[in-house]
C-alpha cells in the first residue's frame, strides 16, 4: 500500500469514529481545531486527503461547524465575509468573558463604539449593562460572557437583517453550546427572535422564563431600550433578580 494510501485509510477511520460519535448525539471528540480542520471535509485543495468528496456532497454550512472550543471557533470565523456587513466594519466584535460563565448575555450587534474596541458593550449601552452586573448582580464582566447575534455593526445602527442573522447566528449558538451556561439572558427583541423564533414579543413576553437547547433563558429589555426609557429599569431590575436566584447568588431586599 501506498504511503498517500495508508495516510488517506486512517484519517477514513478517524473521520468514521467522529460520524459515529456524532450519530448517537455526542460532540465531536476532544480534538485541537487544527486536527479538526485539517479532517473537514473541505480538503479539496488536499491531493492526500480528500476523503469524502468521492462518495458523498460537501456541507461547508455554518450549520456543521466543528470547533468545541471559543477559540477554535473564533479561528474558524476568521477574517469573516459571510454577509455583507462585512464591507463597512472596523472589527469583528467575536464576544468576551469567561468561557465556563453561567450566565450569558446576548445582545443584538456592535454598534460604533464596540466596531471600534473589537469589544461587546462598551458604548453608552454598555456602561448601563456593565453596571447591572457589575453593581446589580455584584459580578465582574469577566465572570460572565458578553456577545451578540451578529459580530459585525450594521450601518447606521440600523437592526441587524434577516440573511446577516442567518449568516451569523451558528456562531452565537455554537457559543452557547461551548459555554453551556447556567442561564442565557436575552437582551432585546432581536436576541430573543433569534433564539426562540421570529414571533417573539418583547412587552409582552420579558421577564418570563424560557429556554433555548434545555438552559433557562431569561428575556429583558435591552440597555439601549433603557436609556430611552429609564422607568423600565425597574422591570428589568425585576428580570436580574430572577436570573441571580437561579444562579444562586443573593438577592438583597433593598436592591
Ligand atoms: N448593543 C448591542 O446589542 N450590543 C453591543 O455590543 C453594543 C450595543
């Protein structure tokens, strides 16, 4: 047998031991995204490797993404022209905090301030949301994660459309899927359609728990939607309580 042979044999099995893993509802097995990369199914420019381009159709799709790890993941986004809303950004804005958080906050996309730091929530939104956390909660940004349905900023601050939610939205959910936290707190209406569908009313159904994928979600209005409106803060005030008893941290009367 040729070595090409011997080499394209055992990355066949390998990838039949990942199929199998993954038919019977398991993760892919703990390997680096180097390996994984190099065993996608992409490998068309690989004279060695190209394994199942012979008996079955590429899916290059978002949907198969492979990356276990907030790392690999943000290596597989890479440099990203999925949508347009490439065109006009400055960064990515990937998302940030601790990797093993329980608690999730998803916010709707970066605007001009977080385009700029390559950061979520750093803008005048931002500082309200830092402060639930950071004084509301008594928890640090770095103890949470911070992200968003769409990495890049749609111009104007317009609300991120339908294809660049599409384009993006495995990546969030593949996020969540690594992080698996305790609790997801949605911010906005665009975060909560885009995790528990387009019918989704924000004034009707905040504050009401749900779930995405079996954890607990926890829809709120968004900060921005605060600043505007400074007496809904009292219903979200509401919302974080809820989230912090299912965490387990302690709610003070007075707060
Ligand atoms: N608004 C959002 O939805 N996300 C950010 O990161 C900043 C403002």
């Amino acid at each position: 047998m040729k070595v090409e042979e011997e080499i394209r044999d055992i990355f066949s099995h390998m990838r039949g031991v990942i199929e199998a893993y993954q038919d019977i509802g398991l993760g892919p097995p703990p390997l680096s995204a180097d390996t994984l990369r190099f065993l996608s199914p992409d490998q068309s420019t690989n004279p060695v490797l190209n394994i199942r381009n012979a008996t079955q159709p590429e899916d290059n799709s978002d949907q198969q993404i492979h990356p276990a790890s907030l790392e690999g993941l943000r290596e597989h986004i890479g440099n990203c022209e999925r949508c347009k809303l490439h065109q006009s950004r400055t960064h990515l804005v990937y998302g940030e905090g601790s990797p093993v958080a329980k608690l999730v906050f998803v916010g709707e996309g970066p605007g001009v301030d977080e385009d700029l730091a390559g950061r979520p929530f750093v803008g005048k939104s931002g500082k309200l949301l830092t402060k639930i956390i950071e004084k509301g909660m008594g928890l640090t940004r770095e103890e949470v994660y911070i992200c968003n349905v769409v990495k890049c900023q749609p111009p104007k601050n317009r609300d991120p459309e339908k294809d660049e939610i599409e384009a993006c939205v495995p990546f969030l959910k593949k996020q969540l899927q690594s992080i698996n936290p305790e609790v997801i707190c949605c911010l906005g209406r665009v975060a909560c359609q885009a995790l528990l569908g387009s019918g989704f009313k924000i004034t009707l159904e905040r504050g009401k728990w749900r779930s995405y994928e079996d954890i607990p979600l926890m829809p709120t209005f968004h900060p921005a939607y605060l600043l505007r409106n400074p007496s809904a803060k009292r219903q979200v005030w509401e919302d974080v309580k809820m989230i912090m008893k299912r965490i387990g941290l302690e709610v003070k009367t007075n707060g």
